[in-house]
C-alpha cells in the first residue's frame, strides 16, 4: 500500500475513502444540504454539457494544467525573477540565484505525449476525480484538440478555459486594442470552442494598466455568457481585492469569481481571503498537494471556523512532469485530493466539510445557464 503522507499515517486508499464515505454521508443528509443550481444550469466540457448533478460523484479540480508548450514554465521562471530584480530595494544585497526549471526529460514534454497524459488522467479519475478544468488558453500555448484527445483517451470530463493571462504573456497587440476590442477578442475564443470558464486570467504583479482594461472586457464577456471567471494573483497574492473590484465594478455577480493564487497570500489572520470571502467569491488555494500546503493548512482552518466553508476551491495548478505519478508516486493529478485533504482532514476539517469543498463548490462555481449555444 502506499503511503500518502507518513507523517500523518494517511494512505491513498483512505483519502479516496475518505471522500467515498463522504459521498456516502451526502446521500443521507438532509436535501437541503445538497447543492441547489439555477434552472437550466450546466456545466459545459469539451465533449459534451453536464447536469451539475451528473459530476457529484467525485471531486472537481478547478485549475489545472494539461496543455503547455515546453517553453511555457521557462518564461514563467524568467519573468519571475525579471520582476524580483525590478521590485528588489535600492541597497539590497543582491538576490539568490533564480530557480532554474528541472531538466527537460529525454523525449516528447509530457503535455504534449497524448499517451503519457491520459494514462495520467485516467489515475486521477480512478483516485476520485469526476472533472478537471484546464486553466489554459491561447496565450499560453494551450492546444484544445488536444485536451479534446485526453478527454476522449481517459474518459476524464475536461473543462476548456479561455481569455488572456497576464501582460507578460499577451499577444502584442493587446496592448494598444481598446477595451471594446479585447471583449470582441474574448467572444471570438467563446464562439470557436466549447468554453467552460474564462480562467486564468491574470495580474502578474502589481496589476497594469493594459491587465485593468483585460479585466474588464473579461467581466463584460462573462455578463454576456454567463461564463464563469477564476484569476490568477501575482506572487504573493498581490492585487487580489483589486481583481475582485475591477470585476464587480463591470456589474459581475462575485459568486462567479474565484481569486486564484491566495495561499501564497500567507497571513495567520486570513485577512485579505476574509475580504474575498464575505463579498461572495471563492478563494482559490490552488497550487496545494506539496511542500506549499503548511502554511495554506491553518489558513484554511482558520476560515472554516469563520465559517467560509461555502467560499473555498482546493487545486494544483499541475504543471510539472515531477509531479507525474510515473515520476513520484506520491503526487499525480489528484494530489489536491491524495494529499493536501488528508492534512486538512488532520488538522480537524470534517469529512462532511472537505466533501462539500471538493465536489459542491466547484459545481456551484462552475455551473452556469448558457447565453451561448454549444457548438456542435
Ligand atoms: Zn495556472
């Protein structure tokens, strides 16, 4: 058998039965208890669209990556440390040499290897996984035939992002469009594919002028689709209520918005993820399964006894072969669920409450009653 965490003594097989029991738990419980979805809500993959109700049998991640270009973590590494350098003060003594990527594997980058992924993804729905959002689009390098082909290869519905990422990563020419025309751009994305979430659409430090103004053409397509919008945050957290304001500003209801990236946001007084919580958002402790869940776990705990359980999403951000179950057996797609809940779980969460986090909140998030025809 093989151990999830030793520490905590927690073994794959119990944090599948974990959420088995909760699962089991659910149907007991009162109707009340389970979620409600609009009339008419779905929640649109790339093969097909679902009841919310039809993916309650498992958890939802809800920004993942199963599509990238092999030089989109190089640009990640290299604009990083580019802003550290900017933002380090005058007199600083100079910065620690920046984190290089691991070295490439011998042979196809994994997110590009169809077999290697869906074997992969088909782990992660034997582990418990019912839907995967993948949080890519063009700009990042995203390729939707073949999240179409892992899709159809492991049977694990798959839910296509759209939008634009962060001023690093746009097209030139986003810069000079005006607003009217990078809602267009987003529309055009909308109208080509089956679109589930427009996500991640970012701020990658301090938020910009040209990031405000693709912002709001975001916040304006969603009122246009009903789609909704999950964000990534610079490190750590920075900009997070800004999002949210530009966001609401364009008229968005917050319950269609999760701010993505805030357990890098480490604050034992959970502020700014208070903030978020209270005007109706989710927050997205969503890079969790790994060495970042220590501080993310009291944070979260410190939530739940605000009582936010209603307003947290738990996922990965996957996005290196390391973290490959045929690399490391500990880890896999599902190692928001195999790993980071069972901590959670031992630092006192019910399993009623972690259920409800990794199979209610995303359906809540993600179901929306569709402005858009699907394409056939
Ligand atoms: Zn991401």
């Amino acid at each position: 058998m093989t151990r999830v965490d030793e520490r905590l003594g927690w073994t794959r097989r119990e944090a599948i039965g974990l959420l088995g029991m909760a699962l089991a738990g659910a149907s007991a419980r009162s109707a009340s208890a389970a979620p409600t979805f609009p009339k008419g809500a779905i929640i649109r993959t790339l093969l097909r669209d679902y009841a919310p109700e039809e993916l309650g049998g498992g958890a939802t991640l809800f920004h993942e990556h199963l599509s990238f270009p092999p030089d989109f973590l190089p640009r990640f590494i290299k604009y990083s440390a580019e802003t550290a350098a900017r933002n380090r003060p005058p007199n600083a003594p100079p910065p620690p040499a920046p984190p290089q990527p691991p070295p490439a594997p011998a042979g196809k980058f994994f997110m590009q290897d169809l077999d290697v992924m869906a074997e992969e993804i088909a782990i992660a729905k034997r582990e418990g996984i019912a839907c995967i959002v993948d949080g890519g689009h063009p700009d990042m390098g995203r390729d939707i035939n073949f999240l179409k082909q892992v899709s159809e290869k492991s049977g694990m519905p798959i839910v296509a992002g759209a939008g634009f990422y962060n001023e690093p990563f746009y097209p030139p020419e986003i810069a000079t469009m005006s607003e009217d025309q990078v809602f267009d751009a987003i529309m055009k994305q909308v109208r080509a594919d089956n679109i589930g979430a427009f996500g991640e659409i970012g701020s990658w430090d301090y938020i910009t002028k040209v990031e405000r103004k693709v912002f709001r053409a975001t916040g304006r397509a969603h009122l246009a689709t009903n789609i909704p919008i999950f964000t990534h945050t610079g490190i750590p957290g920075k900009s997070a209520l800004e999002q949210l304001d530009i966001i609401e500003d364009v008229g968005v209801d917050p319950r269609h918005v999760v701010i993505g990236h805030v357990g890098n946001l480490v604050d034992s007084n959970v502020d700014v993820h208070k903030a978020i919580c209270r005007r109706g958002a989710f927050v997205g402790f969503d890079r969790q399964g790994g060495p970042g869940d220590t501080p993310v776990v009291p944070m979260v705990m410190a939530l739940l006894e605000a009582g936010f359980a209603d307003n947290l999403l738990f996922a990965s951000d996957f996005s290196s072969a390391n973290q490959l179950k045929r690399n490391n057996k500990e880890m896999g797609y599902a190692k928001t669920l195999t790993v980071f809940v069972p901590k959670v779980k031992a630092a006192g969460a019910s399993d009623e409450v972690l259920r409800q986090i990794m199979v209610d909140n995303p359906r809540r998030f993600l179901a929306f009653v569709p402005k858009i025809k699907r394409k056939a």
